[in-house]
C-alpha cells in the first residue's frame, strides 16, 4: 500500500471525494483513501436493525457524558491511559452496562 505524508495544511482532510472516494482517519491517525460502500442493495435483518438502534442508544449515551463535565474527565483520562477515544469507551460502557450518569 503506498504511503504519503500530508502537507501540515491538510492535517484534517476527511470527507468524500468525487462521489465514490471516501477519506478517513483511523484512530492512530493515518488516513485512508477507499471507495464509498454501495449499501442500496442491502437488506438488513431484524438482529441488525435492533443493532443498530442498541448502536444510537450508545451514541445518545456518549454525547450525555460529554454533556457532563466529571464523566467526561473521567473518560478522557482513561482513554489517555489506554490510547483510545473516549466516546469509544463511553459506547463501550453503554454495551457492558456501566452507567457512569447517575
């Protein structure tokens, strides 16, 4: 896979390009450049749906912790530790069961 380095100027580049390319920046900060999925023909099942509304719960639960100030300091300094993000452990929390917002 070729690999470049970005101009400081395009540090933030994200998005899509044309209309079938998608770039996108992986958790340990490289960029990706791939083609867009083609999901117009997928049907999803009833477990993939329910999924995917467990999926939004976590999202709702993530941007309410970061609503508040102690959950937030409280992931932020747990993803320092483990090199993660911290809304991707909020959403973790959610899927365990952990409510931090009590």
């Amino acid at each position: 896979m070729p690999k470049t380095i970005l101009h400081p100027l395009f540090a933030e580049i994200r998005g899509t390009l044309f209309e079938d390319l998608v770039l996108k920046r992986t958790p340990s900060g490289k960029v990706i450049l791939s083609k867009k999925p083609d999901m117009s023909r997928v049907k999803k099942t009833k477990a993939q749906l329910e999924n995917q509304e467990r999926f939004k719960q976590a999202g709702d639960y993530a941007s309410a912790a970061k609503a508040d100030p102690q959950v937030w300091a409280h992931y932020q300094k747990q993803a320092k530790k483990l090199k993660k993000r911290p809304r991707d452990l909020a959403i973790s929390d959610f899927y365990k069961g952990k409510n931090l917002l009590k």
